[in-house]
C-alpha cells in the first residue's frame, strides 16, 4: 500500500506508520560518504503534521485575490490584521472585494455610499456577505473598529480625512488581535502596511465619439514596509459574462486615452 503525501494525515495510525517507513527506507544513501542519520518515525510523522499545519495557518491568514493583483502583493493576498490603503482606480478596490466575498468570506463597507456595487457583482461578488455601512465621517473609524471583530474584511472611506498614526494605533492592534483587514481608502491612514496605488490610462470599445467601453488599461503600483514596489499594467474586460483582469497586451489595439480617472 502506497500513501500520496496529501492524503497521508487520512490513513489510520497503523498504516500511517508504515507509509512512512517505507518512504524512509526509498531515501538513497548520502553520496558524500557521510553516512544518514536515522530518524524516528513518530519524529518524522510529528514533522509531517507540522508542517501540515503549517500550510494549513499560512493559507488562512491571507484574504484571496484576483490572480493579477495577488502577484504584485508580498504574501499573494490581503494578510490578515494589515492595513491596506488604496486609492485611484475604483475598479481596484471593487476586485479586493469580488475577491474577497466570492470566496465566502464577509466584509463591511463604511463611509462609500456611491461605491459601484453592481460593477463589483460583474467581477462575482458576493453581495449577500457584505455589510453596508453609511457612516458620518467622524464615526467611521469607531465603526470599522467594532465590525473588525466579526468582519474578515473591512472596506473604510475616509472622507479625505488624514488619519495620523497616534489616532489608527488601536484600531491597527484590533485589525491584528481579531486576524482582519482593513483596506483604507479616500484620505490618508498612517502606518498603513501596503498601499495599492493605481489609475485608469486608457480604455477601448470607444471610436470616433461613439460605440461602449469594452474594457479599460489600469496601472497598478503596490508598496510598502520592507518591501521592493511592484507595478505591472493590466487590462479589465469581461470574459464569458465575468469582469476581470488580464496581463495588458501590447498587441492589442491602443486603447484610447482617457481625459479623466474612473
């Protein structure tokens, strides 16, 4: 009897054992002449399952995604308890939430009443796990602090406001005691540990004053502490009825440029 490495915290005890002893005894000799070390199985079963757990724990602890933008980010997601800022494009920020719901978990949105919800349902999100909050601007950082408790991901608008960094420590230390993220956008929020900046250069569909936008060419920048900025140039179209993103392709047309952020 074989055992898949994946499947082999499934086995009984009894045949967990020897799925491992026989994986041992495979191991060839060292070629260095040094002879190899033995090693115990309940040690080796105990590595196996750590490691498991490991894997387990660091997948949880980040927020999925779109594929384009999981890429520029340091752990390929939002991290649990960081703090996000984005602004720029709104289309950015409506994919972290397509992203987000559509995998199942639940967000909250404050101070963004005109936030284009159903653009966010083309890109497959999950509107029946979001929460819709239209808070005055001098509550809203109270009110992100109390949904961060249940919340996984909690969207604030700042109203322009400039957060300082004496103002946002306890709501960064609540964001990290309950494994949340708080994705900040419209103002500026210090101690924020990555900042997704992007805009809008261009869009195609229109021709000669006529037609309808079929898609638009969006750059994206990610920084933050202790990392290399990374940037990349994407396209947002739909594809079988889903919007998206697509690496930009320079051999498409050139989309036209436009006179003003979306």
């Amino acid at each position: 009897m074989t055992a898949d490495p994946l499947t082999l915290a499934e086995l009984s005890s009894r045949d967990r054992i020897e799925a491992l002893r026989r994986r041992m005894a495979s191991i060839p000799a060292r070629t260095d002449g040094s002879a190899a070390q033995a090693v115990p199985v309940e040690q080796a079963e105990a590595r196996f399952e750590t490691r498991q757990e490991a894997a387990t724990e660091s997948a949880s602890s980040v927020l999925e995604v779109h594929p384009e933008i999981a890429t520029l980010l340091p752990r390929g997601g939002l991290a649990r308890g960081s703090v996000v800022s984005v602004d720029g494009a709104s289309s950015v920020l409506l994919s972290l939430l397509a992203s987000v719901t559509g995998s199942g978990k639940h967000a909250a949105i404050i101070g963004l009443p005109k936030l284009g919800l159903l653009a966010a349902t083309e890109m497959r999100a999950d509107l029946g796990k979001c929460a819709l909050i239209s808070s005055p601007s001098e509550t809203a950082i109270d009110a992100a602090a109390i949904l961060l408790d249940g919340m996984d991901l909690v969207v604030l608008g700042l109203a322009g406001a400039d957060v300082p960094p004496t103002r946002a420590r306890a709501v960064i230390a609540r964001a990290r005691s309950k494994g949340a993220c708080l994705v900040v956008t419209e103002g500026r929020w210090g101690g924020a540990d990555i900042r997704l900046q992007s805009r809008v250069v261009g869009y195609t569909g229109i021709g000669l004053g006529h037609g309808r936008i079929t898609g638009v060419c969006v750059d994206v920048e990610v920084s933050g502490r202790g990392m290399r900025p990374q940037s990349t140039r994407l396209d947002l179209s739909p594809t079988d009825g889903v919007v998206g993103w697509t690496p930009h392709d320079p051999g498409r047309p050139s989309p036209q440029v436009l006179s003003r952020a979306l």
